[in-house]
C-alpha cells in the first residue's frame, strides 16, 4: 500500500525545540506540518524533516509576554521528498502586508493555508496545514465564521484533502462541526483534547483544537496524539489512497 506518515504540530514558537526534535528522531515523518514556527528556525527543522515551505503571518518586533523572540512567525510544512506544487493563500489579512503582532490582539496577524502535494509511494497526496483564528475559551464568534467562509473557499479547489493544523476551535463546536461537514474528523472520538496537560501555560484546558481532516479519498490510520512536544499535542497518523 502507498502511503506516507504525517505529523502535525504547534511548535509554541521555540519553547520546545529539543522535545521536538526528540519527537521527529522517533516518528521519522515524511510530512511535517508546523504551526508557530519562527522563520530563523527554518534552516533547523530541513535539516530534521526535509525541505520546506514557510508562510509568515506576522512579525514579533519586540519581546513581549507570549514571545522572547522576534522576527517573522508563521506556518511551514516539510518533507523528506520535495513538496510538488506548493501554494500559499493569505485567507484572511493582506497578502501584500506582513502586520506587526500586537500582544493585545491575538488576531493581529494573516491567517494563512499552505497546500502542496507529497508522494505516497508513487502517488501524491494533497496535504493543507493552517494556524485558525483564535477565541477567547474556544467559543464561536462572528469573525471566525467569516474566516472559516473565506479558508472553506480556498480549500474546495482542492480535491480531495488532507487537512491539518489549530483549529482554535474545539470538537464540539461550531467551527469545527463546520469544518466537519466538509471533510472527515480523523482523529479517534474518544480523545478529547490535545492541549498538553503538563506542558500548557494554563493547566486544566480540555479542548480538542488540533485536527486532522480528510476527504473520503484517503484513508487515514492509525491517528496518534503524542503529549510532551510541546503546549499542544503533536498528531501523528498514516495517509493513504483507498
């Protein structure tokens, strides 16, 4: 069977470098799929998962209470063979504009999807990863709604899909039930958060916000929820064609 082994992480920006390198010597993915990663540890992860495609969403002008580090931040996606066709689409924001990150918004920044497509053996598997607008305690507001209608939009030229990222909305609600009517829920029912219960600043949080969604044309296997890589739960699985 052609398949190829994706993971998907929020990286926290550089909090958690060693754990995730830790995480990546023991799953060997072939597709990597990042969320908050810095532009200046691009060059770190190709040499660990493959080259790689970096959106930046915003840029960290000053250290501030959520980030030490400044410069570009953003989304990647990484592999161990080259990524064919790779796009990136600015959803919500200004494509020609990077926006300063304004601690007192979490929203400051583009929301971006990268997509390209990986091999499967000899067959390509079309992969999206995003980093979704945020809500204070998961709950659905009007701005999300518009920028999942604009994120919706991008992703129906693609077909079919694997989709993955922080959804920063939970299984449950309305975001994700949206997101869910479109494209298969892959990660096993019975998990109900992938915060990290040790390694997240706010202890307690049981909200299922990372996702792996997928289009009836693949099958998805195996689906692994991997704690101490970061804040948020690393997903690992198999992606195959049926």
């Amino acid at each position: 069977m052609d398949s190829l082994k994706l993971a998907s992480v929020n990286i926290e920006g550089d909090r958690h470098l060693d754990r995730v390198a830790a995480f990546l010597g023991r799953e060997k993915p072939d597709v990597l799929c990042i969320q908050e990663l810095f532009g200046v540890d691009v060059p770190f992860f190709e040499k660990l998962a493959g080259p790689g495609v970096f959106t930046p969403v915003m840029e960290i002008v000053e250290p501030n209470r959520f980030f030490e580090k400044t410069g570009a931040w953003g989304i990647g996606m990484f592999a161990r063979r080259p990524l064919l066709a790779p796009q990136t689409h600015i959803y919500k924001g200004n494509p020609g504009n990077l926006p300063r990150f304004d601690p007192e918004d979490p929203n400051s920044g583009n929301r971006a999807v990268v997509v390209a497509q990986a091999y499967a053996g000899c067959r390509p598997v079309t992969i999206a990863t995003t980093h979704f607008t945020w809500s204070p305690g998961g709950k659905a507001t009007a701005l999300q709604h518009s920028t999942l209608d604009s994120l919706l939009a991008v992703l129906s030229g693609y077909k079919p899909l694997i989709l993955c990222g922080d959804m920063n909305a939970p299984r449950g609600g309305k975001i994700f039930a949206r997101v869910a009517r479109e494209y298969r829920d892959c990660v096993p029912s019975g998990i109900h958060s992938s915060i990290d219960p040790v390694l997240h600043r706010i202890k307690g949080l049981d909200l299922m916000v990372d996702c792996l969604f997928a289009s009836d044309a693949y099958q998805v296997l195996g689906t692994r929820l991997v704690s101490g890589v970061s804040d948020h739960m690393a997903i690992a699985a198999t992606i195959a064609h049926l």
